[in-house]
C-alpha cells in the first residue's frame, strides 16, 4: 500500500512539473510577440525625421514634412444610403411594364375598304414638335428600340410596292443606314497622299427630319365608323441628285402593330400641351399630330422620289422638282377632301321627330301669319302701281 501511494504522489508531481513549465514557455512566447510589435510601431513613427536647419537650407524638399506617414490611414467608402436616392419625388413606374390596349377585333364581313394612303410627318413642323423633343426624340426612340431588339426593321420595297415587311434586317444594318459617309484622304508619313477610303460619320438623330406612315382606311359596319389603322411606319432619308435634294425615301420600315407595346412604355405627357397620362402610342392611335398624304391608292398624280431624281440630271433646274412638289401638294388636299366626304357620306341620318299639338298649333299659326303678310305686301303693291288721276 506505502508503495502505491509514493507512486501515486510521484505522477501527481510530475504532472504538475509539466503544466508549470508549459505555462511558463506560452508566457514568453506572449512576451516577446508584444516586443516584435512595438519595435515595429517604433520603426513605423521613427520613419520622418525632423530636417535640420542645414538640410532645410540645402534641399528644399525637406521643407515639406510627410505628414500623412504618421496619420493613421482611413479607409475610402462610403457610407450605406439609409434611404436610396431618387431622382424625382415619386417613382412613376406605370409605363415600366405598360402594353397598348388590343385593337377591336375584325370580322372581314364587316369591313368595306376604301383606300390605303401614305403620310409624311414633318417632326421640325411646330405642330409635330412632340416628337422633336431634346433626349426624347421619334428617331432616338426607334434606335432604342432597334438596340435593345423590341423592334425590327424591314427591308423598303424599291419597287413601291406593297410587300413592305417580308424581308427583315439585321440591327447592325439598320442602324448603319442612318450614318453618312464621308471620303478621307490617306497620308505616308512623309506627308504625301497616298489614297483615301470611305469612313462613316457619327449618326446625328436630329439629321431625321421626316417620318412616313402606312395607312389602311375602312369603314366598319358593325361598330358604324370610319376606321383609320397605321400599318408601318418609316425613317425618311434624303435622296440626292446633282448635289440638290429631290425627295426623301424610306430608310427601313417598321411594323407599327409591333412597335405599340415599346411605344406604350414611352411617356410623353406634358401639362403645357394639356397632355396628361400619355404615352407614345396613344399619341399615334389617337392621332395628335399633323401628317401630309404623299401617296394613295387609286390616284396616279402623284409623283415619286424616284421620277423626280430621274429628272434631275446635271444642266436641269430644280424647278422640276417644285413643280411636283406643288402638284403633290394640291393632290394631297384633294384626297383629304375626299376622305372627309367618305366620313360625311358613310354614316349620315337625321332623327324624325313627331310634332307635338301645341307644336302643331304654332306651326299652323305662324304658317297663316306669313300667308296674311304675303297678301298684304300684295295689295301695298297693287295699290301703289295704280296710277293717280289729277282732276
């Protein structure tokens, strides 16, 4: 038992022999950390040495303490928005996800077509000057939506024909229509010409000037109105002969049933123009701007870019093209005339009402009352063409 009990006690004190000597190395191991640490903060501030009046005097750069090496540095962000900002003051997210309102629908039985026609909208015309606003342009809008590929562009016919949509572009061709093209002369390094090749400027929105649209006029029966839908609508460019500007033609086409829900998203209001909750489509459906007709089914006085361009050689006056343009113009108010008279002449009626007795009465009174003043001014003139007998 006695030597069971010495060895007990003999690992109790071994035990605590290791743990003493265990706490003791962590203990300077702490110690000399702390040393390293200081050392090198010492270091750190010991870095600027206060100039002497002589280093001061010999070189100037001493003059300029460095004073940020012994500021503690501060780390560059900023600090989280409690509230984000917003550039308005309220968020009007009603055209974010806007669609244009479905057109009513169309029973082929109902319709009786009267004449497709084409408009040109001048955007410099005051009238129009909705879709010039800085930023905010008709033609911007189009590129954007091009861009972003909510709309597509077609092919132009070159043939005027009416197959306007059955051959798309590409956004990079379309876009590439709308850029100039100017010649650059090539230099060697000796300054000597040695070329020039063609090089693209830098598309300016405000050089479209002129939009065309497609429209298809139709009376229908079951809704009894004259109904006008834009079809397509088109980016003009000028075409140029001889250096002079005889017309304008189509860039590339865009279907309008397409473009509604990209215009839709487009808000234009404007309390000046007493324009409230508007969009860009409704601007178009309902038909707020002034158009001119440049073309129409069914009239062959028209005169089109093309043979206008083919008259303007080189020795020929523009007075070709003013004179078309004045026939142009005195066509276009004959087919609006006859487009009104068509709304007038389609739907037109008067309410028979049935006469009340006290109505009766008053007709019939004023009805004797004008019989007795024609018989009276009868007699007044009978009277004074007798002739008057002196005795």
């Amino acid at each position: 038992m006695k030597r069971l009990a010495y060895k007990t006690l003999a690992t109790a004190f071994c035990l605590l022999a290791v743990l003493s000597v265990s706490t003791t190395a962590d203990a300077q191991k702490k110690k000399a950390a702390k040393k390293s640490t200081k050392s090198r903060s010492t270091a750190k501030a010991k870095k600027y040495i206060a100039p002497s009046a002589a280093n001061a005097s010999s070189n100037p750069a001493f003059t300029t303490p460095l004073t940020a090496a012994v500021q503690p540095s501060v780390k560059d962000s900023l600090p989280v928005d409690s509230l984000p900002p917003m550039d308005g003051f309220y968020r009007n997210e009603m055209y974010t996800n806007a669609k244009a309102f479905t057109y009513p629908a169309i029973d082929s039985r109902d319709v009786r077509f009267y004449k497709r026609v084409w408009r040109d909208i001048d955007v410099n015309d005051p009238k129009n000057s909705l879709f010039n606003t800085p930023g905010a342009t008709l033609a911007e809008t189009v590129l954007e939506g091009l861009r972003t590929g909510k709309i597509t562009a077609y092919e132009p016919s070159a043939t005027n024909s009416d197959s306007t949509f059955a051959k798309r572009i590409n956004m990079r061709n379309a876009l590439s229509r709308f850029q100039d093209s100017t010649m650059v002369d090539q230099f060697d390094s000796n300054g000597n010409k040695i070329g020039s090749k063609m090089v693209l400027n830098d598309f300016n929105p405000a050089s479209i000037t002129k939009f065309r649209t497609k429209e298809d006029i139709y009376f229908d029966k079951k809704r009894s109105m004259v109904v006008t839908r834009i079809i397509g609508i088109a980016p003009l460019k000028a075409i140029m002969a001889a250096g002079t500007s005889v017309g304008e033609a189509p860039v590339f086409w865009l279907y309008f049933p397409q473009c509604r829900d990209f215009f839709a998203t487009k808000d234009v209001s404007d309390p000046d123009r007493n324009l409230y909750d508007t969009s860009l489509d409704d601007i178009f459906v309902q038909r707020k701007y002034t158009s001119t007709i440049v073309r129409a089914t069914g009239s062959s006085n028209f005169r089109t870019t093309s043979q206008i361009a083919a008259n303007a050689i080189p020795g020929v006056t523009t007075a070709d093209a003013l004179n078309a343009d004045k026939d142009n113009a005195a066509t276009s108010k004959e087919i609006e005339a006859k487009i009104q008279n068509f709304k007038d002449k389609t739907w037109n009626y008067e309410i028979q009402k049935t006469a009340t007795s006290a109505e009766k009465k008053a007709a019939e009174k004023a009805e004797k009352a004008a019989r007795d003043a024609e018989k009276n001014a009868k007699k007044n003139t009978n009277k004074a063409a007798k002739p008057t007998i002196i005795k």
